[in-house]
C-alpha cells in the first residue's frame, strides 16, 4: 500500500534520480496504491504533452489541492474551458507583447538593489521573492500590469471573463509565475557564485554592452551570455521539477501502456541529465546553450517550460525578466557566497526546486568608489 511513499516523502529528487539510473527510460514506482510511470526521454515527451496532450489530464488529487487556491484558473482547468481561457490570455504573453515590460522589470530590479549596502549579507533566495513584491506595492497604480492585461482580454466574441474568473486567473499568473522566476533567479546566482570564471565573462559581456547604462529590451541581443547562463541555470535547477499528468482512458504511449487514472511523471530535472544529450550532466557550462550547441539538441531534451498546448504561458516573460534582472544586477554588484554553508535543493520541494535553507550571500558593490 505504501510503496515509495516515504522515499519520496524523504528525498523525491535522489528517488527520481535512483529510478531513471536503475531502470532506464522507462520506470514504476508506487505513490500509495497509486502506480506512477516516470518517462524519460524526449519521445515520449512528445508522445504525453504533445500527441496525447487530451487524452491526459491534471488529475483530481491536483484538482482538489489547488482549487481553494486558484479556482477554476488557468493551471488546472481542463479541456474546451481551459482551450477558451488559454486563447483568451496569450496574447499579453507572446514575444511581441511583452517587450513593454522590460522598462518595469529593469525599474524594480534597481530600487532592489539600490537598497543593498556592501559588504551586506542577504539572502538571495529573499530577495529575489519578498522584496519584489514590497516594492511592488507602493506603485500599485501601474497600468501595465497583468492584472490590467486580464481585464482588458476579451474573446472572439468580444465577450469579457467573469470576475471571478478574473481573479483565478490573476491569483493563478501570480502563483504560478512569482515563485518559479524567483527560484530559477536563486539558482543562477548560486552557480555564478560557485563558478567565479563564468561570473566573469558574464560581467564582462554586460559592461561592454551596456557601457554604465541601464540596460533596455534593445540590449538583450547583444548579451546572448548571459541568456546561455539563464538556459543552464533551467538545465539543472530546473524550478518545476516534475510534472504529472493523468489518463483519461487506457493510453498506448509508445507501446508502453497506461491505464485509465494512472499516473504519467515527466521530470526535467532527470531528463536535463541525461548524458547523451549534456555530457558530464552536474557541471554548470553555459557553452551547451551557444546557439550552435543548442540547435544539436533533439526537441524536448529541454523542456524547463512543459511542452505542448500547456505549455508554459509565461515562458517568454520569464525569460525576459531573468535575463533583464542578471544583466541589470551583474552590472551594479557581485555577490559572494558566505563560506561554510551547504546549498542544496529542498529534496521535499512540493511544488518548486528551490534551495532548502536559502542562500546566503555577500554583496560586493562594484559602483564603489566611481
Ligand atoms: C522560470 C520561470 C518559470 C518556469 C520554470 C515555469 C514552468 C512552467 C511549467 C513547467 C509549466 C507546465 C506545467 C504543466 O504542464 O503541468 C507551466 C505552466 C504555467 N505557467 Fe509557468 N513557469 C515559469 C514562469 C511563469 C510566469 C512568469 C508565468 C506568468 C506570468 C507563468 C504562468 C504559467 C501558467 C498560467 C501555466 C499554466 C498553463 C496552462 O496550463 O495552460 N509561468 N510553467
């Protein structure tokens, strides 16, 4: 009955790990009475989120856990409702659109770092949550937020959401894009910290563009680095770390067969360290994400975002305020890992890879004395 409930309860990382190292591509575990078929490769990937994306869904167990929270939001909402919705809020979040963000971000990311003193101990895994929203709050007449974006969507018909379907939805874009950002953000400055000659050349590359200017949604081509730094930080702290689905009907996946109400696992965090595809898969090297390097990559060896039609909604924005918010903080600061602490995932994380007990870092202006 129990199964692999309590190896995962203790450390779901090792445990997913251990799976794909002893049984391959392919591998069964029990959660309880519930059998749980952990796929990894990028095949069938595509077989679960893309091809058979329908046929799938959340599951009641996710159902019944995030409705108190976000309603009938986005995240967990199913079938022609959720298709409806999805049309109805993409169009803030394409790449065209989310450029007039940029301005906001790299505003925000200033009076963050503004705030910090050298010589400072913070804890980056904080900073990069709380006090974004405490900055925040003060200029909660902004007019370019996602809240606004929700009420000015509108249908084919040109009918509005309901407001109640305005506010699962904005708690569901809020829930679902603060968290994971801030994560992915910690991380990064985790790795640049730990590996001194990539913080280098990434500060490097950001003062010769940026020449002591604020940097702008122009400059982010000219900074493809620091985007390689962002992409590796995804490869192995990948936030949402497993992703489940459930069958609606008995599913052939690639002549492996799941039964109706079985659970299929994804986990980007065991699929980004499959060796064939990111030799020596622990090591941080941002050269894997060089454009050449990374059209060598099969489609779905990489997948930090999902796949397929929920995919994430927010993956262009997210990436956009990472690569703004390492440029913008690289050029004013570096931050120093306090010695003698152990950084290491969460291994209960419930719902996003982040560090268990934060990370502690020191802040080095690198304005001082100009
Ligand atoms: C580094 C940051 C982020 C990561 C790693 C991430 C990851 C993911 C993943 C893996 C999914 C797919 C879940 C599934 O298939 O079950 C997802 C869905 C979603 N994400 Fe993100 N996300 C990030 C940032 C954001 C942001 C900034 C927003 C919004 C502002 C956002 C909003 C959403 C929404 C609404 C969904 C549900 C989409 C649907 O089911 O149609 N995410 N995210």
């Amino acid at each position: 009955m129990v199964g692999s409930l309590f190896a995962y309860r203790r450390d779901r990382l090792s445990l997913l790990m251990r799976m794909i190292q002893e049984c391959g591509d392919v591998s069964c575990f029990h959660f309880g009475p519930f059998p749980l078929v952990l796929f990894n490769t990028p095949e069938y990937v595509h077989n679960i989120f893309v091809e058979h994306a329908y046929d799938f869904d959340k599951g009641e167990a996710m159902h019944k856990a995030f409705r108190p929270l976000i309603g009938n939001g986005i995240f967990i909402s199913e079938g022609d409702f959720h298709r409806r919705q999805r049309k109805l809020i993409a169009p803030p979040f394409q790449p065209r659109h989310i450029s007039s963000y940029a301005d906001l971000m790299v505003k925000y990311s200033e009076q963050i770092q503004q705030g910090w003193k050298n010589g400072e101990t913070v804890d980056v895994s904080q900073e990069m949550t709380q006090k974004m929203i405490d900055e925040r709050r003060p200029n909660a007449e902004e007019r370019n937020d996602l809240l606004s974006i929700l009420l000015q969507a509108r249908g084919e018909d040109g009918s509005r959401m309901s407001d109640e379907q305005i506010s699962d939805e904005s708690l569901t874009l809020f829930g679902a894009g603060h968290e994971t950002t801030a994560t992915a953000l910690t991380w990064a400055w985790y790795l640049l910290a730990t590996h001194p000659e990539v913080y280098r050349e990434m500060q490097h590359e950001v003062d010769s563009v940026l020449q002591d200017r604020t940097p702008t949604y122009a400059d982010l081509a000219r900074l493809p680095y620091t985007l390689q730094v962002l992409k590796e930080t995804l490869r192995l702290y990948p936030p949402a770390y497993a992703i489940s689905r459930v069958a609606q009907h008995d599913i052939d996946i690639d002549g492996y067969l799941i039964h109706k109400n079985e659970y299929a696992l994804v986990s980007p965090y065991t699929l980004h360290r499959r060796p064939d595809y990111f030799p020596d898969p622990e090591k941080f090297d941002p050269q894997r994400f060089t454009p050449e390097n990374e059209k060598l990559l099969p489609r779905y060896a990489y997948m930090p975002f999902g796949a397929g039609p929920r995919i994430c909604i927010g993956n262009h924005f997210a990436m956009l305020e990472g690569h703004l918010l390492l440029a913008a903080l690289a050029q004013r600061v570096t931050f120093e890992l306090v010695a003698g602490q152990k950084v290491a995932p969460d291994p209960n994380a419930t719902l996003t890879l982040r560090p268990k007990r934060g990370v502690k870092m020191i802040v080095r202006r690198r304005d001082m004395g100009r």
